[in-house]
C-alpha cells in the first residue's frame, strides 16, 4: 500500500510516500480502506517530536474515514463495507481499534466526515462537555479561520450563543462571519482586549476558546465575565493560580482531543465514536457546515502540512485517496 512516512522525528519535509506492507488487524481492531484523510497541527507536531510508543517507519496522521476491510478477532458490532470516521493515518489501509469510530452519516461524504475529528470533536467537547455551554451566552473563539475554530464559531451558534466574538487577520473576516462570528477582531492591528470589553460593555465574555499558547491564554483571564471559563488546547495560562481579583469566578480547562486515540484509555476511545455521532447529527441537521477549503491527493502532504505549520491556512485540508 502507499503511505505516507516519517523514519525519524523531523520536519514535514521529512515525510515520503513509499510503499508499506498492508497492516493486519489484531483482536479487537478493523482495517480500514481509506477513502480520505485531513489535515492537523497535531500532525507535524507530533513527527517533530516523535511519541513513545512509535516504533519507525511510522505511517502519521489523526483524522480519516473509509470503509471497513477486514475484522480482528471478536470484533462483532461492525460489517465489512461500513464506511467509518476515526483517529488513523495517512495511508490507503489503516488499523483502527472497533470501540473508537462511528459509523459515517449517510449524508456526509468521506471528505466531510475525514474533515472534522480532530478540531470539530476538540471544539465540541470543550463547548459541550467541559464548559457545557448555555444558550445567551457570549463567547471569544481564537483563530477562527483556523480548523479547531472554524467549527468552533458554528458550534457556538448551534448551541444558543448571543454574541459571537473571533480573531482572525483582516483577509479572513468575511469567511469567519459567514460561519457565524458578530465580530471579527484583526489581531495584526487591533486591540484584542479592548474591542473585546467595548463589545461586551466592559463586562467580559462568557466563554473563551483558545487555540493559540500560554501567553495569550493569560490575557484571556483579563476578558473573561464573572464566572466565565476559559478553554486551552495549546497551554493553560501561565499565572492563573494568582489571578483571582475578588470580582470574577472561573474555571480552566485543558485539553487536547487527539491524544485520545493513543492514551489506551478505553473509556476516552469510546467517547470518541459518540461525540463523533452527536456532531455529525449536528452536520446532517444542517447546523454546522464542513469547513474543507483544499483537496489535494496523498502525495501532497508533506508539501500542505508544511504550509499548514506556517499558521496561514483557512478552514481544512483534505487528503482523498478515491
């Protein structure tokens, strides 16, 4: 089979396509054919560093769908030819554990179920399951042209919100408000913090999603309403044990969705197969929208993930392999 292929930790340009032996499913695992596989920060994150339980040549990649090849041993509640969305890799086979996909709605394509894992599940388990977000309320998503808040902006419309605050550079403003945001802020040349108190009327925000690092986690406290929280995918706050001015309460949540496939934590895989079937609900209702902005084949994505780390990327990026 042809994959893509990291022989040590490196950068994207490290990555080739070479042809691999196909994988054989264990007791509990399916194959999957793969029919399309997107594109994440994560990604070329994780081949810079590398991961414990890698051995090379590794086949990297987190978000796919396809259809079911091959059953493991005692693996019952799945049929070969069900087309599925999981945590896999960028290659035409995949081995997958059974607990930890969903069944692809029958109105999505490939493209858009490979899509959204990674940054629409990111979103909506920190809109949904750690803040349990309630309607009225106001909220700030960071980069949202980007993957995680591109889903995150309609998710928060989906869910009641009354004012939808997002940062994105000027080129992408009319993108981010077509997906839902009331005001997009530039933060190339605008105060972040002052436009928005001055849209809130000095009160602060809601909820805060933040996509960015620590450094601008810890302004995010200084934006936050009275009882707000506030949610990291790449770093909490650096001083937030001595932030508590006597006017606000909040909360801090860390996360970070992908490393939910490779924890071992039965209970977190499984989770993955059910936020994946809410949020495709979402989908086929019509209340969130695929964000895919580029198809490319197989072959392009070392090229794409290295574009992807140079942080000027709308929306996401799809791999197909049909």
């Amino acid at each position: 089979m042809r994959a893509i292929v990291l022989h040590a930790p490196g950068q994207p340009s490290a990555l080739t396509l070479q042809e691999m032996p196909v994988p054989e499913p264990g007791a509990g695992e399916i194959r999957v054919r793969v029919q399309a596989a997107s594109l994440n920060p994560v990604d070329y994150k994780m081949a810079a560093n590398g991961h414990p339980a890698w051995t090379y040549p590794f086949v990297p990649g987190v978000d796919g769908a396809g259809i079911v090849d091959k059953l493991g041993e005692g693996v019952t509640e799945w049929r070969a030819g069900d087309r599925v969305v999981y945590h896999g890799s960028f290659a035409e086979y995949t081995i997958v554990k059974a607990r930890a996909i969903a069944r692809i709605a029958d109105e999505l394509t490939f493209e858009e179920a490979a899509a959204f894992p990674c940054a629409g599940l990111t979103a909506y388990q920190i809109l949904n399951r750690k803040m349990n977000m309630q309607a009225g309320g106001s909220v700030l998503v960071h980069a949202g042209a980007g993957g995680v808040g591109g889903y995150a902006i309609q998710l928060a419309r989906a869910f009641g919100a009354s004012q939808v605050i997002t940062t994105a550079s000027a080129d992408n403003h009319d993108y981010v408000k077509s997906l839902g945001a009331d005001v997009a802020i530039d933060y190339h040349s605008e105060n972040v913090r002052e436009r928005v108190m001055a849209w809130t009327n000095g009160l602060g925000v809601d909820y805060i999603l933040n996509s960015l690092n620590r450094k601008t986690a810890q302004e995010d406290l200084e934006m936050l309403g009275f009882g707000g929280q506030l949610g990291c995918i790449a770093g909490a706050p650096e001083t937030v044990a001595d932030f508590q001015p006597s006017h606000k309460t909040f909360t801090v949540h860390k996360l970070m969705i992908a490393g939910a496939h490779v924890s071992g934590d039965a209970r977190a895989e499984r989770d993955l197969g059910v936020m994946a079937e809410e949020f495709m609900k979402l989908m086929v209702a019509g209340k969130i929208a695929s964000t895919i902005s580029k198809q490319i084949a197989l072959e392009d994505v070392p090229a794409e993930l290295t574009r992807l780390s140079q942080r000027h990327v709308r929306g996401k990026i799809v791999a197909s392999l049909l």
